[in-house]
C-alpha cells in the first residue's frame, strides 16, 4: 500500500499533466448523498387541473403521470361521477388524499397498484352537519406551500390539500378538535381548533435536516448512530449571536473552540486573520529558531461544501450563505480526515438552492463601532506631573533620572534648569495643556453589508422527473475599523446550479471573492498610550508638531528658560504628524475563484457513489511604503553621511530615504475524489459502509522586491525609486505538494440500540520525508441508544438517552518543506560566477506528528425536550511532536528538525439546555457550556533543556533572550507541567521597611536577592473552567436573546504592573496606580516598589494575577411582520433586528487591552426582506 501511494505521489509525467487540463475543463462530477426514507407515495409529484370531469379520466391521468395502476370495484365506486381538482407538484398522497376524501373514498398502495375503495357509509342518523375551516399554510420563510395535506384528527377521511398559493378549505364536524398539517420534509403539526374558523399555520422543516444528521463531509450520518463529538449549529442560529463574524459567533456554541489572542493584542482589527485556534487545547510543541521562541501555526482545516478552503475564506465569508457548521473534535468525527485532523475539523454547509418561482432574499446589516478603553487608566497631565515631582525628577541627584550628567551635576551644585523645567509645566498644566493621545488615532464607524440570493427551478422531461435548480448570491460588505484608515472591503459573487434526475444529481459552484485590506498609518495604539499628556500636540498654527518637547512650549514671560540633560525629556516623535501629512501605507489586495464540480449517483437501492472536483486559484498582492520623510529615515544621534533639514532632522543618505516593497503570491489547488457508500437494513440490522479516496496537488509561487531611494513623500510609486534594495535584492519561490489518501469506514446497528463504527485511513505526501511518505490513522468507536430498551420505554420519559465511547489516531501537518528536505539558496552572481548555499539540514527520518484521542460522552434530552445534556470526558496524547534538536555547530547549524515531545489535553465539557415554557406563543430556552482542559507536558527535546539554562543565564545577567532590558512572561519547559505555565520566582510582597522587594527561595528561604535558579510554577494561563452561558425568548413575532462569556481560575502575567507602574519609563505615561500605590517611606504597606527603585524587573509572582471575566457577548431583539399583511407587496418576509456584541468586559485584573488595536462595542441594525 505504501509503495502504491509513494508512486502516486512522484507521477509527473505528460499524461498526468494532460489529465489535469481535461478535469479542469470537463465536469468531474461532484456527488453528496441523502438519506431517502420517504416513501414513493410522497415523493412523486403529481399535476392535476380539471373541472367537471369523471373520475374515471382523473384515474388515467394519475396513471400516466406516475406509472402505476388504478384498480377499484365499479360495482362500489362510482368511478362516473363528475369531480375537480386542482393541484400542483404535489405528492401522488396528497393528490389522492385531495380527490377522494370529499367522495368518502380512501386507497391503499399494493406493489405498483393504487386500490380504491369506499369508506364505510355513514348513516343520516349519525351524519354531523359539517363546518368549514379555511387558512394559509407558509413556510418559516413566509413562502406558502402547495400540496400539504390537512385532515380532521378524529375522522381522518375528512381531509384537504393546500392549493398552489397555499390556501386550504375544510369541512369538519366539530370546531372542538384538531386539524393535523402534514408534509414530505415539514415536521407534522397537531393544531387546536379552538372554535376557529381561520387558521394559519407555518410548518416547520423535519428535525432530520439538522439536529438528527450529523454532517461529517463526506456522507451525513444520522445522529443516533453517529459515535464522535460533534457540534452543529445551524446557520440562522449563527446569525443570532453575531450576523457579521463567523468565528465570533461559533465559539458561544463549544466553549473548547477558542480563538487565541494570548494577551489581547489586536482587538478589533478588521484586517487581523486569525493565526491560532484551538479545539480542546495546544497540542503542537514551541520551536526555537534563532534564538527566539516561536509556536507553529494551530489552526484546524476547514470544509465547505465537501472542499477544503483556508482560514481567510472563512474569516471573509458572507454568513448568509451559511446552512450550517459543524466542528469534528474526536477520532471518531474526524479520522476520515487523516492527517489533516489534529487540530480539529470544521465543517460549512452552505444554502443548497430551493426550487419553484424565482425568489428574491435581502439582508442589511449596518454596524456602529465604538472604541472601548475602559481597560486603561492612564494619568492626565496634573497628575503626571505630581507623579515626577513625587519621583523627585525636578531634583538633582534624583532617583528618576540618575544618569552620569545628572550625578555630576549634584556634584557641582545643581542645575536650577531642571526647577524651571518644573515651573513651565506647572504652568502649562494651569493653562489647560492635557492632551488626551488616545482618542486621536481612533473613530467611531459605521460600517454596512449588503448580501442579495436570488433562487429557484424548474420542472421539465419526461414527467417532470427532471429539474434544475439555482442560486445566485451577491455580496458586498466595506468595513472600516475604529482606527482610522484601517478597513477591510470584501466582496462576493457566486452561482450554483443543482441538476436532479430520478437517481442522479450533479452540482456547479463557481465563487467568486475580492478582499482588499488598509493598515492604518496611525501604527500600534501602544505608541499613544506612552505619549506624555503634558506635550502639545499642535504648534500655534495648527499644525502637528514632528516631535514632541518641551521646546514646543511658548515663551511665558518672567519665566526662565529650563533645562533638562538627561533622557526622561529627551524628544519624541509624533506619530500623528506621519500619519496626518505624509502618505505612507500599508494595503493588500487577495482574489479568490474557487469551481467546485460533482456527481451524485444513486446506482441502486442504498448503493451510492460520490464523486468530486475543485479548482481554486488564489491570488494575493501585499503593498508597504515608507515616505522619505519618515521617521523611519531619521538619525537623531550624529550626522555622518545624512543631510540637515529646516526641521532640525539628520537625514540619511539620499538613497535609501524611502522605501516601497512589493509581495505577490499565487497558489492553485486541483483536487479529486471519490467514494462509494451502501447502506442496507434487514430485520434489526442496520449496516452502512464507506470506500473512497483522494487527490491533492497545489502548486505555489511567490516574488518580492523592495526598492529604496525616493526623492519625495507623493513619489510613492516603485518607478520613482532610485535602486532595488542592496541587501536583499528582487526575491521569488516555488513549490509543488502533492498529497493522496484512501479511506474505509463501518458503521453497524442492531435494533438501533447497540452500534460500532470502524475508520480507517492512509495518507500520502510530499511534505514528509522520504522514508515517511505515508502514514495510517485509524479510530473504533461504540454507541449504546439506552432510550430504545424496553424498559425505558415504559415511562416516556427519555427522548434520547445514549452513551459513546471512541479512540483513534489524527495526523498534522503544519510544517515546512525546509524541516524534512536539504535546500539550497541559490547566490547572487560575484566576480561572474553563480553561487548556492544550503538552507536546512535533513530529516529523512522525520516522522508524522500523531495524536491520540480518546472520548466517552453522554447524552439525554427528556420530556419533549424539556432538558438536553451533552457531556464528553477526553483524553488526548500527541506524539512525535516536531522540535529542535541541539546539533554540533561545526555542521554550520545548530539544531535540525526531529521527532520529540510528547503532549497530553485532558479534561471535560458540557452543554445543558432548558426549555421551560414552550406554549401560548412563548418560547423560553436558557443554556449554559463549558469546558475544562489541563496540559501536560510529557516529554521535551534536548533543546528545550537548553532554552531554559540560557533564559535563566540571561535573565541574572539583566537580559532577556532577546537582549532587552526589560522581561515579560517567561516561558521555561519542565516535564509534566504544562505548556501554559507561568515562571517566575515567588515573592512575599514589599517589606515596608525598606521598600524592597521579598523573594522566596526554591528552598522556601525569604531574601531581597533575585536568582534565576529560584523559579518555579506560580501559574497556569489555562482557565478552570470557562463557557457561556444565555436566555433566548420568543413570543409570536418578537425575539429577544442574550449570550455571555465566563472564565475563571486562569492565571495572567499581568504586563501593566511592570509596564505602567513599576517598571515604567518616566519618559512614558504611566497607570494611575503609580501614582497612589507605590512605597514611599518607612512604614508604609504598598503593592509597589519605591520611586527609587528603578533597577531591572525580574519576572515575579507579585505580577501573577487572576484572570477571572465575565463579558456579554451578544443581545439581539427581532421582529417579524406578518406575512399576510406583506403579500399586496410580493413580500413574504420582513423581520428587523437590532443586536450589540461585547457590550461590557469586567475582570478581576486590571491590565491594558488592545495594545496593538483597541477593542470595540458594535451595534448593530439587521433587515432582512424575502420577496
């Protein structure tokens, strides 16, 4: 098997090459199956419009239409009287039902015979008088549906069909009973009658489409037979939580799912594509490259549609295509995904198109985002300078500024420069100076989307057996962010044409997507929450400083001039003068055509075959210019080969003032596959097997250049550079992966009480070495349906009731082509000869990174869905993680890529769910998830070892790994803690006698001395438990919902504490907290070191805090109108909504958020209009 797959994997010869130009032009037919259990009565349609005519003739029309014979006794069916009946593409049953319930017959099906026969005759003594009761059945759409059969519950003979605009006309004995809607696909519906004489009703689709099939990407599996963990949430649910952000609102749904930003870097950033996200936990081992620690990409793979796509088509995609979503977490959900499925799998089903008259959906969601900045607590101007003048910066010999210049100058009797210093900013502050730096990068936005479906099919061949549907979607959605200039536009077209035959169904998708992104050249919002509120923004004209310092400060008369020689003052520079006057930018542009194909063949009865085919091209161009007049360009220090401005600036050389850097890439992906399922019952069993197999090739290229030298800021064009830059020069790559796979799986029933499902996969690839081109996955898994035993059928209580049990194996394979092959760079030309050098050392020994999951989980839903509980209980073990290996240096290299780590998630999760109200109109629902996950670290490499002995060395020599001066979280490894622990030496405060901080020995021994050697474990960033819980309410046409996030019993290094207040640069903004809560003589009992304590910070437990939140994730309320009052209009919907997201954030640590990009509260305005 091996062998076979190593060969399809090398095969690059013309015939490959041909057969790929053929699949891309030709149909490679796309198949996804259905589960048929509708029986043929309900699923031929029937077409009948007669007035007047007898019966017998109805009965021929019937035959002709679906194939079968009329048998009935003339004798006793009168098979000449006259009758009408008007019906459209409605079910033989409803059609029947509609002809003969009036004339008190009824029919049986025998074989391929209808048998018609007369009702018992009902005596004129017990002959009611009949009422009659008329009304409109509609979908949830507001759509009206022909063919749904109405009878009368007691007396089942007496029975109506909906016409073709949905009317319907009954005549019943009684207002006192109950009318009974049914319909093929529509869950049945007993209606009260209530003494009525017009009701409506709007049936709702058969919980079979979702909540009862699990959709897995390959074949949908019904749910009491489904083995693995799944979470499937449907896309109007979806919508609910957040109409705009797919990933936001998918994780209020499986509190393992987690979208990472470890410390709240990039808030709101419209353009920030999410890099890391994990389902129940890290499982991927850190790297050090370089010197500096680095965590592979983790992020699972996504499935649309039967087709893999990338985390930027999810993160840019219209959420009103979306059908629904379903995250695969265990073995026994993913494995049929092989190496692909460590992470997790995600998969998106979008809206298949619904057939009949062309109908027309809009949705308008129109957003205002407002800045959030509650998380910081910056001081103003007033108390700032309070702050250095408690700091003692004004003094000579001063703790805050103690610099040589400084010590020398207490030596000779002072500088009264630094007094006067203090005078004027005393009197700036009395005039009103106080700018608040925050507020200048940010805006309030508005942003808007748009999103158009038009859908609909038609009938036609023999019968009307044939049809074809489609669907065409448009989409439009410019976004801008709270920083201004940022935004991100994304636009969206697509068509979709489903064509069905009796036994076959063949689907074309082409999509269509533009994403065009701006970074905003206002740069980090870190650099304005450091600016000094004491500093004018602006000179006398208006016009934004380039720097920022006291010698912008006017002339105040009698006032000396100061003078300050050390840093603290020292000038800035003003990021708003960049961003205001010059044109610097950062923007990309990425294109996306995606054409999926397939075929869908129904052989013969429960034997079907799937094929598919996709193509997809994505182009992505990347632009960065850097004005001449940047910052960038400025040397403050000396002027060697530069220029001096008016302003005062050192320039550099002329010709590398300015830079502009070009990057485009492109990948093109074709893949293939197939696979055969058959599904038979007999008696008690129930038995469904799968075969199948998979190609991949993708194909990627990508150049990049980097001009310097323009000759001013408006020449931003590359044609107006002088050179290429001289150190790296125009760059280009390109790379082929091929990659194949083979497939089985076993799923077998008994009495749909005791089932066992059997995966098992082999995966092929390029990317892997050469003695491990191919590896097998496998998982077992068993289900017991307790609910179906005899004795739990007594009671009734127990809707459902099962427990699942799993193992198996899941592969990953994020990594890089460098890690397990010897490349070559090739070097620029010198002295006429070409040059190359080796790029990486080879593993072909590397091994594919495997994890092992186990799960057992429980699940009930109990009086008529009163409760629902889904409990799992996992243990994963990932092996073979890919880490460094410290190799010899006379190798030129000093680590090479190996198999070595191993990596342990374990820990539970649940959702509850309550429906305590479902009557009158009103609907309450309250839930609640959560999740807990602990890691261990079972094994490192030999490199890790090392990392820890040198962060520890650096860390006594004052340096950090990275050379600076000042520390933030420390990472260290030890087996069996986790990867989310928190190092640092363990300290018993502040002694108020001296102001010094006490550490606690590993020894348990209390001393004011740091060392490296004494730290050990104080924290763990991972929560205890954290989900969501909300209340969804709705009455008639209102709806009302609530969602809200909870976390508790993680541990944060809390960077505001050494940032802002102890360890802050007095040349900064500082938190309010340095203010009031630092030690300042003998005696007192402060959280915070003394103003004279200004030597390096050394990671401590004092700055461990704990991480416990509560945020509202999302509030909506909706309205639906009445369709009937919309008809005059050609509208069968029209609902409004208005919802907010992240309305409020509260947390037991009080740190700054969105240093990079600050947070936002959205609200938002919904329409949503069906005609």
């Amino acid at each position: 098997m091996k062998e076979k797959l190593d060969n399809l994997i090398k095969i690059r010869n013309r015939e490959g090459y041909i057969l790929k130009v053929i699949l891309g032009v030709c149909l490679f037919l796309f198949l996804q199956g259905t589960m048929v259990t509708r029986s043929y009565a309900q699923t031929t349609k029937v077409n009948l419009n007669v007035q007047n005519v007898e019966l017998e003739s109805v009965f021929m029309m019937i035959q002709q239409q679906v194939g079968y014979k009329v048998f009935y006794n003339n004798e006793l069916v009168d098979a000449k009287q006259k009758v009408s009946i008007r019906v459209t593409d409605v079910s033989l049953d409803s059609a029947l039902h509609t002809l003969l319930a009036p004339l008190d017959m009824t029919y049986k099906l025998v074989n391929k015979t209808i048998v018609v026969s007369n009702l018992k005759p009902v005596t004129a003594k017990t002959q009611p008088e009949l009422l009659e009761i008329t009304g409109f059945v509609k979908d949830k759409k507001g759509m009206p549906i022909p063919g749904v059969t109405v009878i009368y519950k007691s007396t089942p003979t007496l029975g109506r069909a909906t016409d073709e605009k949905g009317f319907y006309r009954i005549l019943v004995p009684s207002l006192d009973g109950e009318l009974v809607f049914s319909f093929i696909g529509m869950k049945t519906q007993t209606v009260a009658i209530k003494k009525r004489v017009k009701i409506d009703v709007t049936m709702v689709e058969e919980a079979t489409e979702m909540d009862e099939v699990i959709v897995t990407g390959y074949v949908p599996k019904a749910k009491n037979s489904f083995t693995g963990t799944a979470v499937q949430v449907k896309g109007d649910d979806l919508r609910k939580v957040n109409p705009t952000n797919l990933f936001a609102a998918l994780k209020v749904f499986d509190p393992s799912f987690a979208v990472l930003d470890d410390e709240g870097m990039f808030g709101s950033d419209p353009n920030r594509v999410p890099d890391k996200i994990e389902i129940r936990g890290q499982n991927s081992m850190p790297d050090i490259s370089q010197g500096n620690l680095q965590t592979y990409t983790s992020l699972p793979i996504f499935i649309m549609d039967g087709f893999q796509i990338t985390v930027q088509q999810v993160f840019d995609l219209d959420m009103n295509r979306v059908q629904s979503v379903t995250i695969l977490k265990d073995a026994a959900a993913a494995s049929i995904y092989g190496s692909r499925a460590a992470n997790g799998v995600i998969v998106i089903e979008t809206k298949v198109p619904e057939g009949g008259k062309l109908r027309f959906s809009y949705t308008f969601n129109g957003s205002i985002q407002v800045p959030d900045l509650t998380s910081y607590n910056l001081m103003n101007a007033s108390e700032l300078l309070e702050y250095f003048e408690k700091a003692q910066l004004f003094n000579n010999g001063n703790k805050g500024d103690n610099t040589s210049t400084n010590i020398y100058e207490d030596l000779v009797g002072g500088n009264p420069g630094r007094q006067n210093l203090y005078t004027l900013l005393s009197k700036e502050v009395e005039n009103g100076v106080d700018s608040y730096w925050l507020s200048q990068p940010l805006q309030t936005s508005v942003q808007h989307s748009h999103s158009l479906m038009l859908e609909g099919g038609v009938r036609f061949g023999e019968k009307d057996r044939r049809s074809m549907r489609y669907q065409v979607n448009l989409s439009a959605a410019p976004s801008n962010g709270v920083m201004k200039g940022s935004k991100r536009d994304r636009y969206g077209a697509g068509l979709k044409l489903l064509y069905n035959d009796l036994h076959v169904q063949i689907t074309s998708d082409i999509q269509v997507a533009l994403v065009k992104n701006t970074d905003s050249p206002y740069g980090s919002f870190s650099t304005y929450s450091n600016l000094l509120p004491i500093y004018r923004m602006k000179d006398e004209n208006g016009k934004y400083f380039p720097r920022l310092s006291y010698e912008n400060i006017p002339a105040y008369e009698g006032l000396p001039a100061p003078d300050f020689t050390g840093s603290t003052f020292s000038a800035q520079l003003n990021p708003l003068y960049e961003a205001k006057y010059l044109n610097s930018f950062s923007r990309g542009e990425t294109t996306n055509l995606t054409y999926n194909l397939g075929l869908n063949w129904e052989v013969i009865e429960g034997l079907r075959v799937r094929s598919t085919f996709s193509i997809s091209n994505v182009q992505d161009k990347a632009e960065v210019y850097r004005s001449p007049l940047s910052a960038d360009f400025f040397d403050y220090t000396s002027v060697t080969d530069g220029e001096e401005t008016n302003d005062g600036y050192n320039l550099e050389n002329i010709y590398k003032r300015g830079t502009y850097t070009m990057t485009n890439s492109s990948q093109f992906d074709y893949y293939g596959s197939i696979n055969v399922s058959y599904t038979k019952s007999f008696g008690r069993h129930l038995v469904q097997g799968i075969v199948g197999g998979e190609l991949k090739e993708t194909n990627s290229e990508s150049d990049a250049y980097k001009t310097v030298g323009f000759l001013d800021d408006p020449l931003g064009y590359p044609s107006y550079a002088v050179q290429f830059d001289s150190y790296t020069g125009p760059s280009g790559s390109s790379s082929i992966s091929r990659s194949a796979g083979m497939f089985a799986n076993f799923n077998y029933s008994w009495d749909n009480r005791y089932l066992i499902d059997l995966t098992g996969r082999i995966d092929g690839s390029s990317n892997f070495a050469s003695k491990q081109r191919s590896a097998p996955f496998w998982s077992a898994g068993v289900r017991w349906n307790i609910y179906n035993e005899k004795f739990m059928k007594t009671h009734g209580w127990f809707e459902n009731l099962a427990v699942r049990a799993n193992i198996g194996t899941v592969g990953n394979q994020n990594f890089q082509l460098s890690q397990i092959m010897t490349l070559y760079n090739f070097l620029k030309m010198y002295d006429g000869v070409m040059g190359a050098e080796i790029m990486s050392i080879a593993n072909p020994e590397l091994k594919w990174q495997t994890t092992l999951n186990r799960n057992i989980g429980l699940e009930f839903s109990l009086l008529q869905g009163l409760v629902n509980l889904d409990f799992n209980y996992y243990s994963n073990i990932t092996k073979n993680n890919l880490t460094d290996i410290a190799i010899l240096p006379s190798t030129g290299f000093s680590t090479y890529k190996a198999n070595m780590g191993k990596v342990r998630n374990q820990g539970y999760e649940f959702s509850l769910s309550i429906t305590p109200i479902k009557k009158n109109g009103w609907i309450v629902n309250a839930f609640v998830n959560g999740a807990h996950n602990k890691n261990k670290l079972l094994n490192i490499s030999d490199a890790l070892r090392d990392y820890n002995e040198v962060i520890k060395e650096n860390q006594t020599a004052h340096l950090n790994y990275a050379g600076y001066t000042q520390l933030e979280r420390i990472f260290l490894f030890e087996e069996g803690q986790s990867l989310n622990s928190i190092f640092a030496v363990r300290s018993m405060g502040i002694d108020p006698g001296t102001g010094q901080e006490i550490f606690v020995t590993a020894d348990g021994v209390q001393t004011f001395q740091w060392n490296a050697a004494d730290q050990v474990v104080v924290g763990n960033t991972e929560p205890t438990l954290k989900g969501y819980f909300g209340l969804n309410v709705d009455y008639k046409r209102w709806s009302f919902g609530a969602n809200f996030q909870y976390s508790f019993g993680a541990d944060r290094y809390n960077k505001t504490l050494y940032e802002k207040i102890e360890g802050g640069n007095f040349a900064q903004n500082a938190d309010r907290r340095a203010l009031t809560q630092r030690w300042t003589k003998p005696g007192d009992v402060a959280k915070y070191r003394g103003y004279g304590n200004t030597g390096q910070l050394k990671p401590t437990s004092r700055f461990v805090q704990k991480d416990d939140f509560l945020s509202m994730t999302s509030a909506r309320l909706s309205y639906t109108l009445n369709a009937n009052d919309l008809q005059s209009l050609g509208i069968s919907l029209l609902k409004f909504t208005l919802s907010t997201n992240d309305l409020f954030y509260v947390s037991t640590i009080k740190q700054e958020r969105g240093l990079s990009y600050p947070f936002a509260r959205t609200f938002y305005f919904s329409l949503q209009a069906n005609f």
